[in-house]
C-alpha cells in the first residue's frame, strides 16, 4: 500500500475563528474602501480577543463596531449562545472581552505599493504556490477534498442540531494509492482512514455519538467507487467523550491552517497566509493566481498534476519569477520549460492584473466574501473567481503546437 493523508477544521476551529474574524474585518474595510490597505492578525485565547496589525482605510472602524463585527462572525460560525453547552464548556459570545490594537500602516510600504503610474507593485515579497491534478473534478487532490466533504457534512448537522454536537471539529482522510506508481499518475485506490471528531452535548454517550457521525459519514456523499466502510478503517472521537472544545480550551491564531487552506500537504505553500490581508498583498494574490494557471494546464489536459510556483519582490509589479513543474506528467510535445514561458508571456500576474481579473477589491455576498473563503479554504470551492476555466482556449491550443 502507499498511503497520503489530509486533515480538514471546520469554522469552528478556534484558528478558524481568528482566519474568519480577520477577514471578516477585511471585508468591511475594502467593502468601504476599496483602496484599503490591511495586515491584522487576530489571536483568540479563552474569552480573549485580541486584533493587532496594521490599517490604512478610509473607513472608519470604531471599537464598538469591531466589537460587532466580532459577535456577528462569531454567531455566524455557530458560537450563538448555544444552550446545550455551558460557559464552561463552549464559548459565547456575550462573554467575548475584545482588545483592539492596529496602527497605521508603514508609509514606506506604501510608497511602494501605490505607484505614480498607477500600478500597484506588490505588497511584499515572497513566494506562492498552486498546485492542481486529476483526482478530483474540481482538480484538488483526493484526500483534502474528501476531508472538506466530511467537515461540512457534520458541521452543517452541528448548526442545524446544536442540542447534540458543536461547531469545533476536525477531519482526517488517509488515501490508498496501492503503490508509489498510483500517486505518481494520480490514481487513488480506495478511502484507507477516516478520522473524526466533533464535539457532543454532555448528556450524549459515546457510543450514541460515534453512531451518529458514523451515519453522516455515510450520507455524507463520497464516491462509492473509493469508499466501502466494511473496507475503512474509521476512528470517530478516537479518545473518547468530547464535550469541552472552542478557544476555551484551545486557542486560536490566524495563519496557522495553510495546509488545511491550500492543498493538504499534496504541495509546498508560500512563506506567508492569507486571511488578514488585502489583495495587494501576494501571500494572497498570489495563490490565487498560482491556483489559477495551475488549474488551467490540468483542465486543459496539458498535464495530470501542475505546481506553479511565482515569486515577487515588495513595491515591484512583476513577479521575480515564474516556475511550472508538472512531475513528468505533461503530454509529448511539450515541457515544463514552455509551459513556464507560456505562462510568463501570456500572464501579467502584476498586483493590478489579479486584482482586474478575480474583482479581489470588491468583495460582496454575490461575488464573495473573504470571511466566507476563510471558512472553506482559499482553494478548491468552484464558485471562487479564481477558480473559473475561462481561458481553457488558450491552454488548448498549446496542444497544436
């Protein structure tokens, strides 16, 4: 056997929380002004919330909003006051005490990033990656994607059943590849390990909880043709009753789940997160537009795996540099050297040029919002922007050459 595994939190993480809290603020400020400049990190420790960082906006954040914004992210998440759970048990979130620490951003970052010629240069430096394969249809591996499936299956319940489980839960699929071979090309065997654990109300039993989620996991939709549960080792609250959870009794600091953001361990990830900042920061654009290309030359057939590595300078437009490595699997005719110029020639992958293409300085609820990317993973959910095969022609026609 060859074994690969992928772990998944739900919002209810209490690093979640703080990845969601920043973003949330992050949507307000670029929501009223869209030239918002925003690094603010958020550290959730018992009934502690503390947001430090760096804002230079135009809208006007009182203590008293951040304070809302706060609660109302909170609430959205499933920490609502929920009856069934104890102060001493779950957070909520009338007991928050919030601290707000943001200074204004540095004018020396700035003079950079705001260019007299109207570019944007880039608000950092650092390296992204994006990776795609065939394992999927959304073109994300196997085991992070089937981990999501089960998160959002027993968080959803957890929302809609809070008088038996809580919203702090964690996933965990182990893929069978068969052999070194099968993971190379992208061919997964079967579902090896599922782990979950979920939270229950203190009246429930252990054995009526892992009944419970066992049933959601049955239900919870993954492909027949992987998973047999006579055939699937599963380990649901693995050390017994769980009732105690939330930052209560976990704490939580924003940019701790990269793995769980981006590709589950299937590639590298950039030196830096990306919930707490804005577009102009590449940490964050820069994913996305890695994500993009990556996912294009897997669609468009070209290769069954990419990873798109870009690389930038801080106040500099251009990126430093741009990398396509398709682990031997590009069709003849091509090689990872002309697909990297392909793509350095055909994409300006500037700051302004990413911001144009996926409307990152926009967000809205009919577009997206970045608390709501922050919840599910920067990556993968295809209704993200940055995620649409727009320029599948293009990719296409390299097969001519």
């Amino acid at each position: 056997m060859y074994l690969f595994t992928s772990e998944v939190v739900s919002p209810g993480h209490p690093d979640k929380c703080a990845d969601i809290i920043a973003d949330s603020i992050v949507d307000r400020l670029i929501i009223g002004d869209p030239k918002s400049r925003v690094a603010s990190e958020v550290f959730v420790a018992g009934k502690h919330i503390v947001i430090g960082g760096e804002v230079t906006s135009k809208t006007r954040v009182t203590t008293e909003e951040y304070k809302k914004i706060v609660h109302d992210a909170l609430v959205n998440i499933g920490y609502d006051g929920n009856p069934y759970f104890t102060k001493e048990e779950c957070l909520h979130p009338e007991d928050v005490e919030l601290q707000v620490l943001l200074n204004a951003q540095s004018p020396d970052i700035n003079q950079g990033v705001d260019q007299e010629d109207g570019e944007t240069g880039a608000g950092d430096q650092g390296i992204m990656f994006g990776y795609a394969d065939i394992e999927t249809q959304n073109f994300m591996p196997s085991a992070i994607t089937y981990a999501r499936v089960l998160m959002e299956k027993v968080y959803n319940f957890a929302k809609e059943n809070p008088s038996k489980l809580g919203v702090d839960i964690k996933t965990q699929v182990t893929m069978d590849y068969g052999k070194k071979e099968n993971f190379e090309k992208c061919q997964p065997q079967k579902i090896h390990t599922i782990v979950v654990s979920a939270p229950c109300v203190n009246t429930m039993d252990i054995v009526t909880v892992r009944k419970l989620i066992g049933e959601l996991i049955d239900d919870a939709g993954l492909p027949s043709e992987l998973y047999n549960k006579n055939d699937c080792i599963i380990h649901i609250n693995p050390t017994g009753k769980y009732v105690s959870h939330s930052s209560l009794h976990d704490s939580g600091l924003t940019g701790r789940k990269l793995i769980v953001d981006s590709f589950g361990g299937y590639a590298p990830i950039g030196g830096g997160a990306q919930s707490s900042k804005d577009y102009t920061k590449v940490d964050r654009s820069g994913l996305y537009a890695a994500r993009y290309i990556a996912k294009h030359i897997v669609a468009a057939g070209l290769a069954k795996k990419a990873l798109v590595q870009i690389s930038y300078a801080i106040g500099v437009a251009r990126p430093t540099s741009v990398a396509v490595d398709t682990y031997g699997t590009v069709i003849n005719g091509l090689d990872d050297d002309k697909l990297s110029t392909f793509v350095q020639e055909s994409f300006p992958l500037t700051p302004n040029w990413i911001t144009r293409k996926f409307n990152l300085d926009h967000p809205s609820k009919e577009t997206f919002l970045y608390a709501d990317v922050a919840a599910r993973g920067q990556v993968g959910q295809s209704d993200y922007p940055w995620e649409k095969l727009d320029e599948l022609e293009k990719f296409e026609a390299l097969k001519q050459l």
